[in-house]
C-alpha cells in the first residue's frame, strides 16, 4: 500500500515537473525521476526526524528552509 502511495505521488511529481519545464520555472535539463526523488526522501527524512526527536513541530519548522533549498536547486537558471 505504501509503494503504490508513493508510485503515484511520484508520478504527480513528475506531471508537475513537466509542467514546470514548460512553463520555464524550471530548467529544461532537470532531471525528472532524480528530482521527485529528492522531494520524497525529502519529506520522508523531515518525518523520520520529527518522530525519532518526538517533536512533530519540528519539522513543521524545518520544512520551510529545507524546501527553499530544494527549490534551488531545481529552478531555472533563467
């Protein structure tokens, strides 16, 4: 159930890259599968440390900065 989970997020991520691409918010030699990758163990990596710290607030605060990293990273460099 898990792995059907996150087959379809990843699979929304990358409809939502395409569509970044096309648009030009996104550089057009991102690679796609290594980019929704990142965002899920992104998140997961968020999740697993607010529960192994027992502060779920955590990574309610950490998440913004952590994002803002990804975003550059994958932004076009327009």
């Amino acid at each position: 159930m898990v792995q059907t989970l996150i087959q379809r997020y990843g699979e929304r991520l990358h409809r939502l890259i395409e569509k970044g691409k096309a648009s030009g918010e996104l550089s057009p030699s991102l690679d796609n599968e290594a980019a929704a990758t990142l965002f899920i163990g992104t998140i997961q990596g968020l999740v697993m440390q607010s529960l192994l710290a027992g502060d779920v607030g955590r990574m309610h605060r950490d998440a913004p900065r952590v994002f803002a990293i990804y975003r550059r990273g994958i932004r076009s460099a327009q």
